[in-house]
C-alpha cells in the first residue's frame, strides 16, 4: 500500500518513469532516475471510457475538466506555468469551438505499475540527486493505457452533420467492447460522408496517436495500441510527497503550496471568462479575415485587428500578473477578493463591441461571397474575368498562411489536421516602422534565404540578431524592452571568463552547447517573419560545416540540408555567412559549392549573397575573406557571378549580445555602449538593405520544374525503396490468394500519414495481425528523443519510418488481372535494378544493395511469421514467391555489372516515372509527400509574437 501524502496528476509529459523527481509547484517532471528496486506491475481488464461531446457555445465549457485534468494542474496549464504538451496541448487548439464541434474522446487504463521502495531508499536518492532542484514528490506509481481525443469540425448542414453524428456514435459503441474480433466496417457511403468533414485535429498522451488525419484511422490506431500494453504511455502519476523525509535536502523548505478547490475554481472562472472571447477573436483576426486584407473592408481589418491586440496585451499582463502572485505568495493566506480587486479587468464592454464588430464583418463578407457566386453562376463569368476585378485573395494560395498564436502566450502547439491550410506556420510579424526603407512592393510570397556557413561562425546568433534589428531601430529601443531570443543563446564574455546564457537552453532540442567544436544546431529549422508588405521571410538554419568530428560529418550535414530543401518549392537566397579578414577558408567551402551545383545546377550562383559577422573590428567591411572566394568560383567558371557591394552584407552581433549580457545583469563602461549604440545602428541598416535586396534584386530559383540532377534522383529513389517493396509483398498477396484461397478476395494497402519523425525497430519482436489468413506485420511507430522512448534496443537499430502502412481485406478481386500484375512485377524489378546501382556506383550514397538488403529483411519477415502464426500456409507460399523474385533480381542485377551497363540520368527518371505510376502504390508516395510536408511546417518556429 502507498504511504500517505500521496496526489494524482494527469501525466501530460508522458516520458515519467518511476522514481522520477517531480515539481508539484509547476507540475513537471524535474529529474528521471532509474531506480534499482523492485516493480510491481499488473495487466487491468481495460478499464475503458469513450466519450462524444457536443461543441458548446457556452463560455464555461472547460476543455480541460472535459479531459479529466485535476483542479490544481488546470490552472497550472492556463497561467503558463506547466508545459502544455501531450494532450494538454489541446489548450493550442486554435479554431472556434461551437454547435458543429464535435470531441471524440477516448481513455483506457491497461497496466498500473508501483516501486516498492523504502523511505530510506527514497532517502539516498534525494541524496544522490542536485540539491538545487526543486522537487517535492517522487513518481511512487503509474497508470498506464491511452487517452485521445480528437476535436472534428463538421459542416455547416444539419443532414450531414446527422450521419455523422450517426457514424460516431457507432465508433464509440465499437471501440468500448474490448473483444478480440473487434472490427470497424464502414460502407462505402458512410466512407463518403466522412470525407464532408471540415477538420480533425488530434491531442493523446502517444504520439503517434497525433498523426492522425481520418476517422478510420482512429478505431485502427487505437486498437492496435490496446492490443499490445508495452506501448502504452503514462496515464496518471501517483506523487507520494517528499517534504516530510528528514535529509539536507528537506531543509530547503520545498513545500507544495495547495490552493484549496474554491480558490481553484475561482481563479479558473476569472481566467475562462477572458480567455474563451479572445480565442474566439484570435481565430477571427488571424485565420478567417487575412485573405480580405487588401480589399474594401481593409481599413476596418485593421482597426479590428488593432484593437484586438490592445486587449490582448492588456490580458497578457493581468494573467503574468496572477501567474507572478501564485508563485510567491502563502497559498493558505490568499484573500481572492483582494487578488481579484487588484487584478480587475475593465475591457469587458470592449470585448462585447469589438466581438459584434467582428460578426458584422464576418456576416459582411458571407454576404459578398453569396452575391459573387450567384453571379458567377447567373452570368457564367469566366475565372479569368473575375480575378481581373476581384478585391479578395485567392482563398487557395500560399498568401493564406497566418499567424497563430495563443492568446495566452504559448507558441507552441501540438496538433495534426487533415486540411492542409489548417496547418499554418507559426509566425512573426515585423513592425512597419522598422524599415528605413518603406519602397517594398506590396506581396505576399514566402522569401527562402538557406543560410550556410562554418561551425562556430555565429548562424544562429545572426538569426536572433536580424530579428531585433529589424523590429527596433534604435538600441534604446531594443533596451527597453526585452530582447528576442528565437534560438537560446550561449556564449563567454570578458576574455572567455564569464558564460552568458539566455532562453533556457534545455529546452532546445536542436542546440547542443555541451560540444566544443561541433556544430550547435543539429538539424535544418525555418525561422519565419512577417514583413509588413505581405511578404514572410524563412531563414533556414543549418548545421555548420568545419565539424570537429570530420568530412564524414561534413558531408552528413550537407545530405541532411540537401534533403530538407528538397522539399521547398523555390529558394530566393543562399546566403553564405562567413567572419572577416580571414587567411584561409575551410577546405569544406569547396565541396560545398559542388554539391549546391549538384543539386541546383550552377545558376544557382546568382542567388548567392556573402554576410559577414563581427566586422566592427574592420570597421564594416569583409576586408580580406571576400578574395578567398574567387579560386573558387574559378574552379566553376563562374565568371559571372557577382562579388560586388550590392550582395555583400556587413554586421556586428556584438551588440545583440550586449542586449543578452544586460538580461545577465553585466555593466559596462560608457566607450563601450557609444561603440554598441553604432554598431546597432550599422546592422540594423544592413539589415534592411539585405531584405530589400532579396525581396527586389533577386529572382527566386524554382526547385519544382528544375533540371534532372543526381542529387535529385537520389532522393526521389530512397523515398521509392519502402513504397516499391511493399507493393510487391501484397502483389504476391493478391497472386497467393487467387490461386490457393479465393479468387474473389485481395488486399488492399493503405497509408497513415506521420506528422513527426518516428522509427521501427529492427531488434524488437513485432506485432502479428491477421488479414483473412494472412499473416501480417503490423508497423509500429517508436519515438526517438536521443534514444528510444519505447523500447531499450540501440538507436543505430531503429530505421526511420515515413508512413504508417495499413491493410483491408476486400471481397472482391484485385483490381488488376494476374497479367497485370506479373506485368507490374517486372516493371518493378527492372526499376529496383536501376535503381540500387545508381545509388551504389552513380550517387555513391550507399555501400550496400539497399533495395536487396530490405528484401531479404521482409523475407525474414515472412519468416517469423510462419513460426509465429498457427494459420501460416498463406505467408509459406508468400516466402517461396519473394525468394524466387529476390534470385531474379540478383540475377539482373549482376548481369548489368558485367556489363557495366551505366543508364544516364534520363532513364533513371522515366524508371521513377513508371513506378509512380502503378497505382497500388500511388497512396503511399502521396502519404510519404504529405508527411515532408508536414514535418517541414513542424520545423518552421515561430519567434516571439512582435
């Protein structure tokens, strides 16, 4: 039995562990620890409850007493002081919540887990542990099981909102029986009508559970995790506290402070009656009137949109003001009439007037779109005509990419849709007035500049750096208010002896400042900026070559950012980022320029701009360095590339990083702010002749219709390799079942998009299901944060997974004859030839038959399935069919290294093109297109809200 002193909280950082140290002040996990002692751990009968709610108009409706959130850790999550993550992330959800809202919510406990552990073994760990940290309870048990909810927005009708009403209802039903033949048949018209669905946003304590973009896929996923407990995730912690243990460390007084219930609940009323109308007006201002910014109703856009970011202001102080006395003040003493006089909010007639101002808009620009449909059907005017005299936006471009930001102030948000426009990047907006130099055309084109440059040169500081220039003119302006740090900052002051830090470091998952010499950011990430004429700018950090650990790792690097870009529909600016007065460049320079040309073709060279950091000590210019780059261009013949003042840019990062020493509370002398207050002016004038610059001196490179280049090709071919095998295992299927089963049965493969990088492990035994008497191997996605969060095997035997394959048994043939299909096999074995020799001794990206070397692993597949499957004469039949598949294609495939057959890069591409064109395979590669583009927009970070 647990001791006394023991609470329950909703384990929303889901990567608890037993024995961790936790911060109930905050409610977070503080310190993980892995203790040797003793698991108690009991399979539950799944205890199951699914729940449809209707959406609510009602300002009380409380999204996270919906999900069972206790008091306390509610109000934690509204003020900011927990992280909103895992299903508590649901607070980010952005859109209007009312009568065409529907939550699916699901929860199941599966397995509960205890340490039986003495308070004396309690007593060493706290011992063992940083006395500094702020712990007041250790993890004594969990619950663990699934919990999902997924909030679907309906259309506007009232009969289709009824079926699938209908429909929901018949999930929920199907997803409480816990029986094994636990299936989910829709009809084809059921199927129809779920497509009518606006949006679909999904928060669980799983992570891949927030993949999920159909209804189907929901019953599917979630029956598949509670068919296997191991993958379950944290449900609920049991906290026993640890104030009473008698160490050094209970000296500290680190106590939880409780609010009683009545005081949480007020607190919580105070807070939702301001924050439900500002999300409303946030969803309005931000999503559903930016495409008519340039029209008539403009100027009463922007006195909506004015207005409602003076309230929100005013709204942010008042919560960081409660935030402020929560976390200093005697809980026990609270009087709440005081804290509620001091904290009066006087806006609400405004809220009233400016939310009516905002219907009239909106019922204002439903009536114009009515009265142009009308036309457009009335007089049959031509697209063509209309947009010639139209005042609105195109709906559908890129233009329509907003700012979304929580009103409560957290940027970031966990969330899945299945309309990609509801995917909108996180944003910032730059100020008019930051500008010297208002001539910008107005636009609204998303500027890529890829910024390239050494390890160690300052890429990421240079990011934070332009930000502040481009918002304040002025230093002064900057010092008054508190400096933006998109990216953490770190870095030693007065002679290397003093380390300055800025934006919590930990938090950060793509620096690492533990490694001299290796590069900070470890992956490509977009840092995206409104410019006031439309236009938004994404600065794309890399990781910086010159890496300590050597040209392997150089040339990792380079793979990676070739591949991220790869996704990108054009690039306006590459911009290499270099230190002045240099002797020598880094021997990387060079290979570099190769594979940008490799990839690009060499016009590229005329989207080339050159940036220098720290050139007060050169008094702005480049001096030296920028000579180093002609032997280069050079070796390329590239006479024409352009080397003069118009692309060369000069900067000074010091004084952004005075900003940061003045946060750490640093002084410094009056010589030294005169040259800080120059050096701000001079960048910030840079600043603005380098946007100016790529926004109208260059002409942006198409990646979309470029010319056939190796670089390309390969990365088209490693993202073929999984879809071209699996579609000839369910080949072999469908042939299997015609000829031994029935001929009036075939599979049929389907595809769940990731919208996060997630793996499969090579090492763990997989999962058997059954598809008529097929046996098949279920993919199971496992998370990766340094290291396997699922299972305890190596990271190097994981493999990174791009979809989730799913599988129906249809009763009906194939929809391909075994002609057809014997046809397709051919075509697919004569591809997968081509394909891994081109890897091999063309692209030189592999050492190894990658295509073979995956089929011998689905053949050992098939393998374990026979021996662990009691019905297995199907998959017996299935194995003979691969192994004489996999002899041909070795037969092939030596054939053409004996004659050093070497297909030029026009036949690799009709190869890819005729692979493509197999249906079978169609979704998966539309899957694998979606889930980049998705994981793109995941990596594309909004600064903070200007």
């Amino acid at each position: 039995m647990l001791e006394n002193q023991i609470i329950e909280r909703k384990a929303i950082d889901s990567f608890g562990i037993l024995g961790s140290l936790y911060d109930g002040n905050q409610d977070q996990i503080i310190k993980q620890h892995y203790i040797n002692s003793s698991i108690q751990s009991s399979e539950l009968s799944h205890l199951s409850s699914c729940i449809i709610e209707k959406g609510h108009i009602n300002k009380n409706f409380n999204l996270l007493q919906f999900i069972g959130i206790q008091d306390e850790l509610r109000l934690h999550l509204l003020l900011n002081l927990a992280k909103r993550v895992g299903i508590a992330s649901i607070l980010n959800y952005s859109r209007r919540i009312n009568e065409y809202t529907r939550f699916l919510y699901f929860s199941s406990i599966i397995r509960k887990e205890q340490i039986i552990i003495t308070l004396e073994q309690i007593q060493q760990l706290i011992l063992s542990s940083n006395l500094d940290l702020n712990a007041t309870h250790i993890i004594r048990m969990i619950d663990f099981g699934i919990e999902f909810i997924a909030i679907l927005q309906l259309p506007y009708e009232i009969n289709v909102t009824q079926q699938i009403d209908n429909i929901l209802d018949k999930i929920r039903l199907i997803l409480l029986n816990n029986s094994d033949n636990n299936t989910l048949i829709l009809t084809n018209e059921e199927e129809t009508i779920l497509e009518k669905l606006i949006n679909i946003t999904t928060y669980s304590n799983i992570s891949s559970l927030m993949t999920v973009n159909r209804v189907s896929d929901i019953f599917y996923q979630i029956n598949r995790l509670k068919m296997n407990s191991n993958h379950c995730h944290p449900l609920t912690y049991y906290l026993q506290s640890i104030d009473n243990l008698e160490s050094p460390y209970s000296s500290k007084n680190i106590l939880l402070k409780i609010l009683s219930a009545d005081n949480c609940k007020q607190i919580e009323e105070y807070i939702l009656q301001f924050r439900i109308p500002m999300k409303y007006l946030e969803a309005s201002v931000n999503q559903h009137m930016p495409n008519y910014l340039y029209g008539h109703l403009q100027n009463r856009i922007y006195h909506v949109r004015q207005q409602y970011s003076i309230l929100k202001d005013i709204y942010m102080k008042k919560i960081h003001q409660l935030t402020k006395l929560l976390t200093i003040a005697d809980k026990d003493q609270f009087n709440m009439s005081i804290i509620f006089q001091e904290l009066n909010f006087n806006e609400q007639n405004s809220i009233n007037q400016l939310l009516k101002d905002v219907y009239d808009l909106e019922n204002e620009i439903q009536i114009e779109n009515n009265l142009r449909k009308k036309q457009l059907n009335d007089d049959k005017i031509s697209e063509q005509d209309l947009d010639e005299n139209d005042n609105f936006l195109n709906t559908n471009s890129t233009a329509n990419i907003t700012s979304d930001y929580d009103p409560d102030g957290d940027d970031t948000s966990s969330q899945s849709s299945n309309n990609t426009n509801d995917n909108e990047i996180d944003q910032t907006t730059l100020s008019d007035d930051s500008f010297i130099e208002n001539d910008l055309p107005i636009s609204n084109e998303i500027i890529n500049i890829l910024l390239l440059g050494e390890t160690g040169v300052g890429k990421s500081t240079f990011i934070n750096s332009l930000v502040n220039y481009l918002h304040f003119n002025r230093l002064d302006q900057a010092q008054s208010n508190k400096p933006i740090a998109i990216i953490p900052v770190s870095f030693l002051l007065n002679n290397d002896e003093q380390l300055i830090e800025y934006n919590d470091l930990n938090e950060s998952t793509n620096e690492n400042f533990n490694y001299s010499g290796q590069s900070v950011t470890q992956q490509c990430k977009s840092y995206i900026f409104h410019l006031y004429n439309g236009n938004k700018l994404c600065i794309i950090d890399t990781p910086g070559f010159g890496d300590v650990r050597g040209i392997d790792q150089d040339n990792f690097n380079m793979e990676h950012i070739l591949k991220y870009i790869n996704n990108l529909t054009h690039i306006n600016a590459i911009c290499f980022l270099c230190k002045p007065n240099l002797v020598k460049l880094n021997q990387y320079f060079q290979s570099c320029f190769v594979q940008l040309f490799d990839f690009f073709g060499k016009n590229i060279s005329e989207n080339f701009i050159f940036c220098f950091t720290n050139t007060r000590s050169t008094s702005y210019t480049p001096d030296d360095t920028i000579s180093l780059f002609q032997p280069i261009f050079d070796l390329f013949s590239l006479d024409d590339i352009s080397l003069q003042k118009e692309n060369i840019f000069c900067f000074d990062n010091e004084s952004f990083r005075y900003l940061i020493a003045l946060q750490n509370d640093i002084s410094f002398n009056n010589n030294d702010i005169v040259q800080y207050e120059n050096s701000w002016k001079t960048s910030t004038k840079e600043s603005n002749r380098l946007i100016k610059y790529i926004c109208t001196g260059l002409n942006s490179y198409s990646l979309q219709n470029r010319c056939q280049s190796i670089k390309h090709a390969q990365f088209q071919i490693l993202h073929l390799i999984r879809p071209i095998l699996e579609t000839i295992r369910n080949i072999f299927r469908n042939i299997t079942l015609w000829n031994i089963e029935s001929p009036n049965q075939s599979i049929e493969l389907y595809s769940t998009v990731i919208h996060h990088l997630v793996y499969s492990c090579l090492s763990c035994n997989p999962k058997i299901i059954k598809i008529g008497n097929f046996g098949i191997i279920n993919d199971f996605p496992h998370e990766m944060q340094n290291k396997c969060q699922t299972c305890q095997c190596s990271p190097n035997r994981h493999i990174q997974i791009e979809y989730l394959l799913n599988y129906k048994l249809l009763n009906r043939p194939s929809k391909n004859k075994i002609s057809e299909m014997k046809e397709q096999l051919l075509i697919l074995r004569n591809a997968s030839v081509q394909f891994a020799y081109f890897l091999k001794n063309i692209a030189y990206c592999t050492k190894e038959n990658v295509i073979l070397v995956n089929l011998i692993r689905m053949i050992e597949q098939e393998t374990y399935i026979c021996r662990h499957s009691q019905t297995n004469y199907l998959n017996v039949q299935l194995i003979k069919e691969l192994t004489q598949w996999k002899q041909k294609y070795e037969e092939y495939f030596n054939e053409i290294i004996m004659k050093n057959m070497h297909n030029d890069l026009g036949i690799i591409y009709e190869s890819i093109e005729k692979v493509e064109n197999i249906l079978i395979i169609k979704e998966q590669l539309d899957a694998i297109k979606m889930g980049q583009e998705i994981m793109m927009k995941q990596h594309e970070i909004q600064a903070m809200q200007i």
